[in-house]
C-alpha cells in the first residue's frame, strides 16, 4: 500500500474532529527535509498532517518520546492525533506554511528571536534527562567531525589528505570535542533554525524535526540558531545573544561563574565542530540522498568556519590549510560562490 493509501485509511479510521469515517481524502505531498521522513497535506484539509516515517530509517517511537517530553517542558510541539508506529504512519497536527525562514524579516526578525532564545532557555533549563535519552559522548562528537573528511574533502571534492593533514585535522577534532565535553550538559535539539522553528504568532515557536535531540553540550543549540545556515545574523547580534543568554543561565543557576567566563569559547568550538560536520552533511545529503539543493548552502557554511577559526588559537593552522588547500578546490565547484560574501543577501538581523 503506498503512503497517501495508507494515511487515508488511517484518518477514516481515526477521523480528526469535524470529519467523518465516510470523507474521501486525496493527499498532496509536500517538500520533504533531510531526512527519510515525508509529509502529505490532506484535501479536504483537515488540520492534520500524514507523516510516513519509513521503519528502519526513522523512528517514530523516539519521534512520539521526544514530543511528550519537550510539550512536558512547555515547549510547543505538533500534538499526534493517531500513529501506527510499526509500520511508520502518522497523523499530527498541521501548522500550516509558517517556517520562521519565510517570515524573518528586518522588522520581524527581533520578535521571532526573541520567541525563540524563550525556547531555547527552556532546553537549557531541563536539569534531568530521562534514561532513554541518548548522551552526547566523545565516540558521537568525533563521528559528527569525521564526516567532513569522508564526504566533503574526498566525495565531493575529490581531494585525498595525507597524513600529515589528517594529524592536522586530528588534533583539531580532539580540541573541539574535548570543549564540547567541558560544557555543562543540558536538553539539545540539535537542529534549532529556521527551518524547524514556525511562527504560530504566540510567545513561543512550534518546534519540529526534534526527533534526535539529545542530552549534549550548553552551547550546541544557540550555536545552531545564531550560525544559521539559511539566514545570517550580524556577528555584533551575535556577540550580544550570545553574551545574554549566558547571563541568563547563569541567573538560573544552570552556569557558576569560571563557567560564564568560558562560554564564549565554547560557543565558537561548538560552532567550528557544527560547520565541519554540516560541511559533510551537506556533501553527503548530495551525493548519497541526491538532495542537491544543500550544494547552494555550503558557501555560508565555509565561510562560517573561516571566521570561527579565526577566533580560535588552535585552529590557526587547520583555517590556513584550509584556505590553501580546499576553498581552492571548492571554488571549481559549480555550487560555490565567494564565501566572504555569502549570506550578505540573507543577513535578517
């Protein structure tokens, strides 16, 4: 049975309110993420979305655990209407087109940010992880940094290193993860940007794709809202979120005062280790997933590592083999354009 069969039937069979056993549906498919997951749009709608999340490549078990426990901490999720979770179907509510990338403006911008960095303090705050969440651990942060090597220096870029630049590269990741690992541990998303927060014009953001969070570093969430790969903020707008939202964890009690004083290098390791591994998602999304339209987002992405890396003592070298070695490369691309612009065009606050 395909999905759109499968999701009818499941809404006749569970019908949402205000419908009936006897509605006929049709389904539209909608754009599709990273992930294996897939959506449908019901005509007549009906307020529900119909997921199809394949077994064996999704986990909707985890999917439904996550929510219950994000919507325990007051953060807004998708209620579940139904979800058959063998077979990986799904009805949930629908939120409609309303993803903070398209409303994002310069007048907008301040008041949906605001909504978010709420959010974002409300993961931060979560003092108890319950056991089945997984823990962010040294093996899980260098897996995320060896993709850069795999699928972005050598899939994509056909560039092979030698050992020299793989002890190079080596003795970077060791730093990154030894930050990451220093840092408090707190409720992580681990994909918190446009794209996953939509504005339901309340005073929080609806959260979605939130399946993989996990129990992980302070800074890894507020890196991922303010080194968004879809939008770009001003580095000044940076540098004062950041700095704010440290002083609020610590007036929560969630940092002590060595901690505050560290949290600004955390945040730039935790954001060069999401570059070089986003680096390698994007490239393996591409030539693995045959999702291309990720290739037009790797200019932001290098051009974030090359500042970030400039801010860090230790990545001195690795930020000047990479300039010599692979932005060469990456500039015969036909997806690259100049980093050192890239994003000027979607820079929204």
């Amino acid at each position: 049975m395909q999905p759109e069969q499968a999701l009818a039937h499941l809404a006749r069979a569970f019908p949402p309110p205000g419908t009936s056993p006897e509605t006929q549906y049709s389904l539209v498919a909608l754009p599709g993420d990273a992930g294996f997951r897939r959506y449908f749009r019901f005509d007549p709608q009906m307020g529900w979305l119909g997921v199809y999340a394949p077994p064996g490549k999704e986990d909707m078990v985890r999917f439904l655990q996550v929510a219950r426990l994000l919507a325990d901490r007051g953060l807004k999720v998708p209620r579940v209407q139904v979800a058959d979770v063998k077979l990986g179907y799904a009805l949930m509510e629908d939120w409609g087109d309303c993803l903070y990338q398209d409303r994002l403006s310069a007048e907008t911008a301040s008041a949906l940010y605001a909504a978010a960095l709420e959010s974002l303090g409300r993961l931060a705050r979560t003092d108890k992880a319950p056991a089945w969440l997984p823990r962010y651990n040294r093996k899980q942060l260098q897996g995320e940094l060896d993709l850069f090597a795999q699928w972005f220096v050598q899939g994509l870029l056909n560039y092979r290193m030698d050992e020299s630049e793989q002890r190079l590269l080596s003795a970077l990741c060791r730093f990154l993860v030894g930050q990451a690992l220093e840092q408090p541990r707190v409720l992580v998303h681990r994909d918190f940007h446009c794209r996953n927060l939509m504005d339901l014009n309340q005073d929080q953001p609806g959260l979605i794709d939130f399946q993989d969070a996990a129990w992980g570093p302070v800074t890894y969430d507020l890196a991922s809202l303010c080194r968004d790969y879809y939008v770009r903020w001003s580095p000044s707008r940076v540098e004062t979120v950041v700095a704010d939202f440290a002083e609020s964890l610590v007036q929560a009690g969630r940092l002590d005062a060595s901690q505050r004083q560290k949290f600004p290098d955390w945040f730039e390791a935790m954001s060069a280790q999401r570059h070089i591994k986003v680096l390698g998602i994007f490239a393996r999304l591409n030539l693995r997933d045959k999702k291309m339209r990720y290739l037009n987002d790797l200019p932001l992405v290098i051009r974030y590592l090359m500042e970030t890396t400039a801010r860090i003592p230790a990545a001195c070298e690795f930020r000047d083999w990479f300039a010599s070695q692979i932005i060469p490369l990456a500039c015969r691309q036909n997806w690259y354009s100049d980093w050192q612009t890239a994003g000027d065009d979607i820079e929204v606050w």
